[in-house]
C-alpha cells in the first residue's frame, strides 16, 4: 500500500513537472510570437518612414533643382520690367508644378499662357476657379521652344499689358515688394485663384525666393 502511493506520489510529480516544462514552453512561444511580431512591425514601420523621408527628398530636390534653373533666368528676364524675380519664379513653380506639368516638359509653358493660333498652341484640360468653385475645361495654351522664351514672354506680358488694356497690371508693376505684387496679380486680374497671391508668398518665403530680388 505504501509502495502504491510512492508510485502515484512520483507519478503526480512527474506529470507537475511535464506541465511546468510545457506551460513554460507555451509562454515562451507566445512571448517569441509576440516579440517576433513586434519587431516585425517596427521594422515595417521603420521602412515606410525611410520610404517617406526619401519620396520627400526626392520632391525637395526637384524642386531646389528647378528653382536653381529658373532663378537667373528670371533674374535676367525682369531686369527694366519692374516685375520682382521672385514673384516670377514662384508663379512659374505654382503654375507649373515646378517643371513637372505636361505643360511644361512638353511645351515650356511655364506660366499656363494660352494661345489662339493653332500653329503654336495645344489644347489641353486645366482647372479654373468660376462662380466660386473649380471647374475642368479644354483650352489652347502657348507652345515655347525653351523656359528662357516661356519667361520672356511672361515679363512682356507685363510690362505692354493686354490686346484689351496696355495698363492691365499698373497695379503690380507699381508694387515695390513681394507682397505686394502677389497681392497686385489678383487686383489687377491675373489669376482666378482667390488664394493666388497667398499661395505665391508661401512659395517665396518657403524658399527664399526674395533673395533673387536683389
């Protein structure tokens, strides 16, 4: 009898510690799991941070590369013309999504300038702003054969005006600073935008863009 239960005694002792070594077994796996997860994730995390930070690298660079392109071109282009480089080169960087527009790789038309002649114009989609809210149309648009012409025509543009008014933008070649000229483009009836001039001074003090200017 007594032989009996020092038996079972040893075999209840052995099944406690099969039970321990499996129940630490399980919790080790679950922690494995856990912690392998984890690590999983962060890495995962840590991958499309890197891929963030190097799309938007890639999207500075695009743009300091076509600003670095433009800028003595406009430097040179506004020279007696009273238009402020930098408001040049920010409305060529708003309007033609710095270079990247259809518009520009394809016809150097920084500036959206639309044209009637069928001989050296396209006809594209943009958006326009009308009675309050933007709206897709089809429009012939300018066709250049380099940004240095695309540029020169816009400094023209104001400095003769339009076929209709010779004194159409009065208002922004009489402006002194930045500000004020973006501020003078939705005055003199440039742009629909009504977040034109807001947009532009963004870009040039994003940029520095001022410091073409001088």
């Amino acid at each position: 009898m007594a032989r009996s239960r020092s038996r079972v005694k040893k075999t209840t002792l052995t099944l406690v510690k099969v039970f321990g070594v499996l129940l630490i077994l399980v919790v080790a796996f679950v922690c494995f799991r856990y912690y392998r997860r984890q690590a999983i994730n962060n890495e995962l995390i840590r991958q499309e941070q890197l891929a963030r930070e190097q799309a938007a690298a890639k999207e500075l660079k695009i743009k300091t590369d076509f600003i670095k392109k433009i800028g003595p071109i406009a430097q040179k282009a506004d020279q007696g013309f009273a238009l402020l480089p930098s408001i040049t080169i920010a409305q060529a960087c708003l309007e033609s999504n710095y270079g990247q527009s259809e518009l520009s790789q394809k016809y150097n038309n920084l500036f959206g300038v639309k044209s009637s002649d069928p001989n050296t114009s396209k006809t594209l989609s943009t958006k326009e702003y009308v009675n309050g809210k933007w709206i897709t149309v089809k429009a012939s648009f300018q066709i250049y054969d380099s940004y240095e012409s695309s540029i020169q025509a816009h400094a023209r543009l104001f400095q003769n005006g339009t076929t209709w008014n010779k004194d159409q933008y009065q208002h922004v070649l009489a402006a002194k600073d930045y500000k004020s000229q973006a501020k003078a483009l939705v005055t003199d009836g440039y742009a629909t935008d009504p977040d034109y001039a807001t947009k532009l001074i963004n870009l040039i003090e994003q940029f520095n863009l001022n410091k073409y200017d001088n």
